[in-house]
C-alpha cells in the first residue's frame, strides 16, 4: 500500500487503521474528517508529510508514532487536544508551530523527534507532560508560553543540545529528571514562584556552572 485517497463523508479514523503500513507514502484525508483514534499511522515509516483537515479537533495516542521519514505536519487551528506519543521517535521531523486553541498535551509528545529543531507553543497552554521531548537532541532553545504552570517528569531529559531555557514567572512545580542529561545546558533561570522541584532536576549537567535558587522552594 502506497496511497490512499479517503471518501469525502468519512468524519472519523478509528484505532490503528494503517498500522504498519511501511510503504505509505501519502494518505488525502477528507475535509469532514473531525478525529483521528489511536494509532492510525503507527509504523508507517515511508509517510513524508501529511495535511490535517481543518475540521479536525483531536488527535489521539500515538498517531504518527514511529513515522520516522515524517518531516513536516500542518496542524489545523481547530485543535485542541494531542493525545500521548504524537510523534514518537519522528526522528526526521524538524519543526512542528503547535495551534493557539491546543490546550492539551499528553505525554511523551515528541519523544525521540532526534532532527526537531524548534517547536512553538500556544499561549494557552499551562502544563507539559512527562517525557515532553525525552531525546530530541537536536534542540537547542525552548520558549515556553507565559501561562506555563507545571513541567512534569523528564520534559527535557538527554536534550543533549539544549543551552539554555527560560521558565516563565507563573511556573510553580518542577517534576523529576526535568533536565536530566542536558548535557550542553549552560543557565537555567527559574522563576520566583517556584516552590517544588523533584529528584535529579540537574543530573547529569555536565555544563550547568551555577544555579540560582528562589527563595520561596519549599522542597527539593
């Protein structure tokens, strides 16, 4: 299977539906399309890019999961929830602009995108999940929108060419292993509010030459 061009009154994909399907290279998915399920183009390792309709408002766990020529996706503005493992191990996908309307990000989102250079975040958002962008050792800047309140575990995790991140003011909680093995880090300024930090927040920053702390943290 090469190609596939879907009927126009189709509005939903369900689980899995082109799972493994390695020779794929381009999929026509129609404009009344509102859903993609779990999985939908797991494997598909010959996929190169794909235009979602603007209808669509979700996409659920692990849908371009292990799509590793995927280079470029366009998001529709429409979009409000990403489920877990988006784009897990995309390891060609360079750059992803994310929709202001998208509130909600699962876990593990660009896990292993190792060629994602820059990733721009909607202003809405306040939460990272685990594992945000374990691996994407090709990064090296972060802005985090101002509405930012909690990072949770590993976000940056062996982000080997991150130099250096910015926490916005409103960030309150820092997981566990946040920048475990970024190993080129060089600053971290962390904001005012913050009042907890998990275990091994620096592991492993080989780089890091000083780090100051606020003085409201309350737990480290």
């Amino acid at each position: 299977l090469t190609s596939v061009s879907l009927p126009d009154g189709l509005t939903q994909l369900g689980n899995g539906v082109f799972y493994e399907c390695s020779s794929l290279t381009s999929v026509s998915l129609p404009d009344g399309l509102t859903q993609l399920g779990n999985g939908v183009f797991v494997g598909c390792s010959s996929l190169t890019s794909v235009a979602l309709p603007d209808g669509l408002t979700q996409l659920g766990n692990s849908v371009f999961n292990r799509c590793s020529s995927l280079t470029s996706v366009s998001l529709p503005d429409g979009l409000t929830q990403l489920g877990d493992y988006v784009f897990y191990n995309c390891s060609s996908l360079t750059s992803v602009a994310l929709p202001e309307g998208l509130t909600q990000l699962g876990n593990s989102v660009f896990y292993g995108c190792s060629s994602l250079t820059s990733v721009s975040l909607p202003d809405g958002l306040t939460q990272l999940g685990d594992q945000m962008f374990c691996e994407c050792s090709s990064l090296t800047s972060m802005a985090l929108p101002d509405g930012l309140t909690q990072l949770g575990d590993a976000v940056f995790i062996d982000c080997s060419s991150l130099t250096s991140v910015a926490l916005p003011d409103g960030v309150t909680q820092l997981g566990s292993n946040v920048f475990y093995k970024c190993s080129s880090l060089t600053s971290v300024a962390l904001p005012d509010g913050l009042t907890q930090m998990g275990d091994w927040v620096f592991a492993e920053c080989s780089s890091l030459t000083s780090v100051s702390l606020p003085d409201g943290l309350t737990q480290l």
